[in-house]
C-alpha cells in the first residue's frame, strides 16, 4: 500500500520527485578517484554567467573548487592571456571572489586551489551555508556580478566514508556537511517518532513504502543502534522484501537522500538564498547584487529546479531581471559519459536589472 504522511499532515517542505541516479557514486576503482571531483556543466557556466576582469564573483558552493578555479581566471584576466587576447602593455584589473561552504574541508581545499591556480586573484571564505552569502558580502562592502550555486555535493564527499553518505562502504551514519553543526543522521533516526521518520522518507524521498521503512527502523532500534550506513541499508532493504531484489535502484537510495536533505536543510537553504535574491533584485541601489549580475543555478532534482524557476521567472515578469536561459540547460552526451552524475544536473540563469532597461 502506498504510503502517505504518518500524521496525515503536511511536511514545510513538499514532496520531492528525484532522479535516483543523481545519488549514485562515481568510482572508477581508482583509489585517485576518490580524491577527485569533476564539476558539472563548466563550458555552460562560464557561457552563460560570463565573468569578466574585475568581476566581483560568490560561488555559493565552493566545492573541490572546480567551477571557482574557471572563474577566478576570467575574472583576473588570466583565461584571457592564455589564448593571446589580452594585451601585455596592461594588466587586466584584478576580480574578487568570495568561496562559501558549509564542508570546512572542501572549503579550505577550494581556497588554495583557487590561490594556487589563480595567484591573482582576492580570495575570501565563509564556512556557513550558502543562505548567509548576501550579508556576507555586504559587510566585506562587495556587489556580486556574478553569483553560482551548485546544489549537489562533491564525488570525495559521496567516496568518503566517514562522512556516511553512501551505503557503498560501512561508516558511520553521519550525513551532514559541517560535522561541528547540528545532529547527524544517526542521532535523527534515535530520537524521531516512528510518524516523523515516515513523513520524512515519503516527502523527501518520495519511497512509497516510506511506512514500511519506518516501522522496520522503529522496531529494531528497540534492540540494537542504527549509527552505521550499512545497518540502515539493510534494514531498509529487509522493510522492502521480496522488492528489493527487482528494484531497479537500491531500496536504499531514497531513504539516504531524504536523511541527508533533512539533516542540512538544504531545500531551506536554497530558499533563503533566493529570497535574498528577490529582495536583491527589488530593492536595486544599494544591495548585494550589482547592476546587471548574473545569477545562475545548478539543481540535480525536480524540487530544487521548481523552486528555482518559480523564484526567476517572478523576477522576470516584474521586469527586475532578465532570462538568459528560457529553459534549463542539460549537460551534452558527452559530458554525461565522461561524468555520469551530471546527467541529473540543470542550470538556470538570470541577469539582474534592479527594474532598469538593458543596455
């Protein structure tokens, strides 16, 4: 029987519908690979938000520092000198860039990528959620010209673990982003009703059988702790019986999505950030987004790119921005059989005019 709420009320966050392959790991067998993370629709990217020399730049999700490394280089003048368009008579204006990540370690591995690659350019860190990049850039007395957020997380966190991401590998049911913060998946499950934990696995992982799932997890916690990744995939693989072996995903994956989007809060996040892009927008003059920035976004499920699309095209339609893509952009075949897990991924862009006629 298909599932529904377990208190029969509605979730703050509505039901999500997602690719189930966007959350499996990329390995290569490789032990390298695992400390390697390819970003996803880089050629678009630098396309469509187009960076120039001494672009103010805040990539909302710093990362492994892929898309930051790219940036940096257009916003230095850097790309320019490589291909021989620059004149040596003068240096092109030096960009800023702000690096922002919720993972200290990625964040700190972002920074000096960026230093390293980049020697040119301003580099500042915040180690917050993305939410709290428009007041930080407004005490450093910046304007963004260029904004990306990239909502999925990195292939070393996924491989990783300790960081309790993936039921590939036994680790400790950890799931969050920044370690020092909140509770982690584990001590979510230990404490939660057996109602809540349905409502949470149905909502946010769309499992139909979230009820079942649950009242399997709500029992067997009664005898034994379920802190390990590999104990919460088998018991949701037990909850789904017979089904689990013609599933064509692992019964797993839905309810590891759905612990690790509550744990961070990231559908909550991604909503503070673009409030603060609408009032952005709105406000014009003295906000954190210059004149003309562009705003782009990379979701990896239908939620997220619906919650993405409904917040652009308002600011469309009141004339405070323009679209600079009319549909998200996809990944092409070639990137997805190089990167399997940019299939999942989809980038909207903005440009925002504060209500002011383009040039």
């Amino acid at each position: 029987m298909r599932a529904a709420p377990g208190r029969g009320g509605v979730l703050r966050i509505s039901s999500i519908v997602r690719d189930p392959h966007s959350e499996q790991p990329v390995n290569t067998g490789d032990p390298a690979s695992r400390l390697h993370h390819t970003p996803v629709l880089m050629a678009q990217v630098l396309r469509l938000l187009d960076p120039r020399p001494g672009d103010t730049v805040v990539d909302c999700t710093a990362g492994r520092g892929g898309h930051a490394a790219a940036l940096a280089a257009r916003i230095t003048g850097e790309a320019a000198h490589a291909v021989g368009t620059t004149s040596s008579a003068a240096a092109p204006p030096a960009g800023r860039l702000l690096l922002v990540d919720l993972d200290a370690d990625n964040l700190a591995f972002a920074a000096q990528r960026v230093r390293r690659e980049v020697p040119d350019v301003t580099v500042e860190t915040l180690h917050a959620s993305f939410a709290g990049a428009p007041e930080h850039v407004k005490r450093l007395g910046w304007r963004a010209d260029v904004v990306l957020a990239d909502l999925g997380f990195a292939s070393t966190q996924m491989d990783d673990p300790a960081r309790g991401f993936s039921f590939r590998a036994d680790g400790p049911l950890d799931m969050r982003f920044d370690r020092t913060r909140g509770i982690s998946a584990a001590e979510w499950l230990a404490r939660a009703g057996e109602a809540e934990i349905a409502d949470v696995i149905y909502h946010l992982g769309e499992d139909p059988y979230a009820r079942r799932i649950a009242r399997k997890l709500a029992q067997s916690r009664l005898r034994e702790s379920i802190d390990t990744t590999t104990a919460l995939a088998r018991l949701v693989r037990e909850a789904y019986g017979p089904r689990a072996r013609t599933s064509r995903v692992d019964p797993a994956t839905r309810t590891f999505m759905a612990l690790r989007i509550l744990v961070n809060d990231e559908l909550a996040s991604l909503q503070s950030l673009l409030r603060s892009i609408e009032e952005s927008a709105a406000v014009g003059g003295d906000s954190w987004l210059a004149t003309g920035a562009r705003v782009g976004v990379i979701s990896f499920h239908s939620l997220e790119d619906r919650l993405v699309k409904q917040s652009f095209s308002g600011l469309v339609k009141r004339s405070l921005a323009e679209a600079v893509t009319r549909k998200p952009v996809t990944a092409e075949e070639s990137e997805v059989r190089a990167n399997p897990r940019a299939r999942s991924a989809k980038l909207r862009v903005i440009r925002v005019t504060h209500g002011l006629a383009s040039r």
